[in-house]
C-alpha cells in the first residue's frame, strides 16, 4: 500500500511538503532522495513515529550538521495533523493557514515560515525577490555569485549564506614526518619486503618504500567584526566553519578592539548554533578596529596556535585600522616571521581602482605575502586556488 493511499491519508502530499521545508532549511533534497524517503517509509510502516524519522533521516539527510535541524524540523512538522495542514499551506497558492512559530533554529522557523502573507497573494511577486523553495534560474544564481555581499538584501543575504556553506576551500599539503608504505621513498619497508617474498616461495619481486605523509598545512584566521566588516564577518564565519571542518589543525579568531578566542564555536556541528555561542562570545562586535593590539594578544597569549612555521594565516580586515602604524607593523613582522604566508581578504577590492590609501591598510600591504578579494561567492570559490598560487611563489 502507497504512503499516500485514501485508506490512510494523503502522507505522500505532506512528505512532498516536507521535503521542500528541509530545501529552505538549507538541507539538499532532490527528486532522487524523495523516492528514496517514499521506499523507506513503505518498508519500516508509519506505525511508529520514531522508526518513520529515523528512516527518513538515514535517506534524506547526508551532512552531520544537517542532523540536528532535521530532528528539529520533523518534530515541528509532524508534531500535529493540523498544523501539517497549516504547514502546507505555504506550498499551495490558494491556501491561507500560517504554521505556529518555531522557537529553535532559525533555519528551522525560516522553513516552518509562509513564503507570502494571505495579503500578498494576489499581487505580482517583484522581480528582485528571491523564493528559497522554486528552482532558481541560471540568472539568478550567476547575479548572486557575482552579487556584493554588502548589497544584498535580507532573503538574498540568507540564500547566500547557505550557498556560502558549500563551497570548499582544500589546504595546501605538506609532507610531514611520519611516514607510510608507499611506492617512492629513501627507505625500504622491509616488513611488506619479507611478507611479500613468502607469497613467491622466496622470491623477492617487490620492493616496497616508505614515503613520508601529506597533510594539510595548519590554519589561522583573523577575522574582522568591527562596524565595518559588519556585514561580511557572519558570512564569512559560517564559510569558514564549513570549508574548514576537516581540517586536522585550525583556529579562528576575532578582532574588533580586542581578540576573541573562537576555537569551541567552530568545533559545533551545526552552522546556526555556532554563529550564536560565536555572536555572544564576540562582545565588541560592529565596534573600532585595533588590529595591532590584537595581533599583541596573539603574540601573547596563543603564540602556541603558531605550528612551526607552517601556518597559513587568513587575515579578514578592510584595513580601516584605528590603532598606531608603527605598533601595526610591529606585531605583522612578528606574525609574518612565525607563520609560512600571510594572506590578506580584503572586501574593499569590490571597488575599481582599490588603492590602500588608510595608514592601517598600507602597514597590511607592506608585510602580506598576498591580497585577495573576497566580496561575492565567485571570489570564494577562488579562495583555494589563490592559496595554491601563492603556496607555489
């Protein structure tokens, strides 16, 4: 029997609609994954809520972070055959039922939310709106790539944040001390010697190496969150917690006019809890920029972070510093010594003709190994490959 046979109900409507919530959750679900959660549910029966959400979540849910606001969501969603009926009622046009407020997540209340109010319905949709749950069109999606983050509005703002999850940004290797069998290397592995010569009666036919490891060079970053970074620093927190996850050595730091430790909200599964524990750990955020006296804390205080030289430090600032130069230039030598490159983001290169002109900007451009733009998501999805050609000079 069909999830959605009369005899039971019209699930297979409300999973339809469910699916949809979790794509305005920020959750990739396609056509694909439906058909799998339809099977599931034919196969564990809708006798038991919990073996329901759980076969759904093994089908439609493939990221760690996803899982929590799934969990949220299903329960929010199936919760009630009422408010089932008033959720989909943001996927019918003719339908006029607003679903109860969610107090968790906000990408849990954002997809519980309807996409128009009953007052809007008859009206043409505006051209400049963004619908987070229709198939958006080539051109929306390349004027978003191309779009700055500081004109977005507020619907294209949290599209964009999402897209901003997705995008990857590997690390420069190296080759590190700890070694592995392998085909190249000075040494021989005499163990996989010998253990191949007992296979051939003796023989030795193969001669196995050890070669040394590659891993990912370790990561610091500096990021900016004073009153002009505003708009830029919670983007660029949430693509630098996804990007980075898989990273072995990574830190995060921010800066206004002191320097806040973010190493326990990056280590948080979930991109939306880890933007709030980091909002109320950040307690001079939209202030003044003291990048020197920042950097003295570093020296200071969390010199360790800095791993032998090897260290790639990502410098998130537009420069605007209201510290002395001297001091600045100072503490960049001293960063620049301890650390194999230092990389500037700068937002203000959205600008034609981009000169640093600010006392603070030119002490950065003096002492960086390299400036990169980082305004719009085409120049974060080029992030890595500037790190590999300014690894390669």
């Amino acid at each position: 029997m069909q999830p959605g046979d009369a005899r039971r109900g019209k699930f297979a409507d409300n999973l339809t609609g469910f699916g949809r919530s979790l794509r305005r959750a920020g959750i990739p679900v396609d056509s694909a994954r439906m058909a799998l959660a339809t099977e599931a549910l034919l196969l564990v029966g809708l006798g038991l809520r919990e073996d329901a959400g759980a076969a759904l979540e093994a089908v439609m849910v493939s990221r760690e972070q996803d899982r929590a606001v799934f969990r949220e969501l299903f329960d929010s969603y199936f919760r009630d055959p009422a408010i089932a009926n008033k959720l989909l009622a943001q996927m019918l046009p003719s339908a006029e039922g607003r679903a109860e407020p969610s107090k968790g997540r906000p990408r849990v209340r954002e997809a519980l939310a309807p996409q128009r109010d009953a007052a809007r319905l008859a009206q043409p949709k505006p051209d400049k709106e963004v619908d987070f749950d229709a198939a958006m069109t080539a051109s929306d999606l390349a004027r978003l790539r191309h779009a700055d983050f500081n004109g977005l509005s507020a619907s294209e703002y949290q599209l964009v944040e999402r897209l901003a999850r997705d995008i990857r940004m590997p690390m420069p290797e190296f080759a590190a001390r700890r070694v592995r069998p392998g085909a190249r290397g000075a040494r021989m592995h005499w163990p996989g010697v010998m253990r191949h010569a007992a296979r051939t009666g003796g023989e030795v036919l193969h001669l196995p190496r050890m070669q040394r490891r590659r891993q990912p060079l370790p990561l610091l970053v500096l990021v900016d969150v004073s009153g002009s970074m505003e708009r830029y620093a919670r983007l660029l927190l949430a693509f630098l917690h996804a990007a980075t996850r898989d990273l072995r050595q990574r830190d995060v730091f921010a800066f206004g006019t002191r320097l806040t430790d973010l190493g326990d909200a990056m280590r948080i599964g979930d991109a939306d809890r880890m933007l709030a524990v980091a909002g109320a750990a950040i307690e001079d955020f939209a202030g003044g920029t003291q990048l020197g006296e920042s950097l003295a804390s570093l020296r200071r205080h969390h010199a360790r972070r800095l791993v032998g030289r090897r260290t790639v430090v990502l410098l998130v600032t537009d420069g605007l510093d209201t510290g002395e130069p001297q001091d600045l230039l100072q503490e960049l030598d001293w960063l620049r010594r301890h650390s194999r490159r230092l990389l500037w983001l700068n937002p203000l290169l959205r600008f034609d003709g981009y000169a640093p002109l600010a006392r603070g900007a030119q002490a950065l451009h003096a002492r960086a190994h390299g400036m990169v733009a980082v305004h719009n998501l085409e120049k974060l999805e080029d992030l890595a490959a500037s790190l590999a050609a300014l690894m390669a000079r």
